[in-house]
C-alpha cells in the first residue's frame, strides 16, 4: 500500500463463513447470525429506522479521551470499533463504527483527500475476484453499500463512510473500510474537512 499505510500481516482470510467471523470484542453485544456474515455487503438492502438505530455504546457520545494529537484529528482504534474526533480539554466525539475482518486490518496515518455525498460504488477488482456476484458499478444511494457518505483516505482504496448494514456496527466484516450508520457518517462528514488527519491504531495507547 502507497505512503504511510502499513498492512498487518495477518493472512488473507479463508474462504468459507468461519473466515468471516469478527474478531474477538468485550463490547460485541449483537452477534451477527453466521449467514450475514458470509458476503461484506448487501447491494440493493435498505435498512429500516429500527435497524439503523444502534445499542447506546455506539452512538455518537462526548467522551474523554487524551492524546497528544491536535483537536479535529481522526483516531481510529480498529480493537475497540471505535472513531474519535479530537476535541479540546482531553475529550473526544466517539462514534461506533464496522472495522476490517481478519486479514483485512491495517494501520498507519493519512489524510481525507476528497469527500463525496451519496457516492456510487465501484468495488475494487480485488473485491470482485472474491465476491463474482457483486456488481461492477452501482449509483449512489439508500441502498448503495456505501452509504449516505465517504471520506476518502489518503490515495488507498480504503474510505470511512455509511453502510445500509447497520447491523455491523462493532463488528469486524468489511475489507478494511470504516462503516457507520447514515446518520453518524453524515454527522461526521459535516464536522471533517478534506485534509484532516487520520491515524489508525490496532489499539488504544495504554
């Protein structure tokens, strides 16, 4: 991968529903049935209100958070399925958020170079060799798996934007994307300017 971005070297995942399985999460508490888990995204799905309305330890929350980061910075701990945006005063605005699966985590600092509302969707060719039956292009909107938003990630494939999976939020499925529901990623979008830093952690700094 390009620049700063350094790929964990974890194997690519087997093919097969138990390859997909999230990694290990003390605060996973929806499990997600083995038949869901088997494909990364739902082209077409849209999810209801009741569905995109997430458990309260992944909504959006003022927490405290200390770094030595500057305020506006993205901080993304890929371990606990949580985002940060800086704030001042050891605080931090966390969203919940999906995370790559095994084999598809990575870490390392870069910028948001571009922002999109309603993106269309071109998977990568290496997403269609695994996945044949995706479609090679689909036009944005609510049930497009890209959701409401994206903010693009220095010149890698990967992006932080929605999903019509809300289901996923906390856990380990993408292909190393950071997914939130609609209404957080077009809460996040309006707060992050193209240029913002982005640093994503495997784990919190102890």
């Amino acid at each position: 991968m390009r620049g700063k971005v350094l790929l964990v070297a974890m194997g690519i995942a087997v093919a097969g529903a138990a390859a997909f399985m999230p990694v290990a999460n003390a605060q996973n508490s929806r499990p997600i049935p083995a038949e869901t888990l088997r494909i990364d995204d739902q082209p077409g799905y849209v999810p209801t209100p009741e569905e995109e309305r997430l458990p309260a330890v992944y909504r959006p929350q003022l927490v405290f958070f200390r770094t030595t980061e500057p305020s506006g910075t993205i901080i993304v701990h890929t371990s606990e399925r949580f985002l940060y945006v800086v704030q001042e005063n050891n605080r931090a605005l966390r969203y919940g958020i999906g995370v790559g699966r095994e084999g598809f985590q990575w870490q390392g600092l870069v910028k948001i170079t571009r922002k999109a509302e309603w993106p269309d969707w071109t998977p990568p060719a290496e997403m269609i060799a695994r996945q044949p039956y995706l479609p090679r292009f689909m036009a944005g909107g609510p049930g497009n798996p890209m959701g409401a938003r994206a903010l693009y990630l220095g010149k890698t494939v990967y992006r932080i934007h929605g999903t019509n999976q809300p289901q996923t939020i906390g856990h380990a499925v993408s292909s190393g994307c950071f997914r939130l529901v609609n209404a957080d990623v077009i809460d996040l979008y309006n707060r992050i300017p193209v240029g913002t830093r982005v640093v994503v952690k495997q784990a919190p700094e102890l």
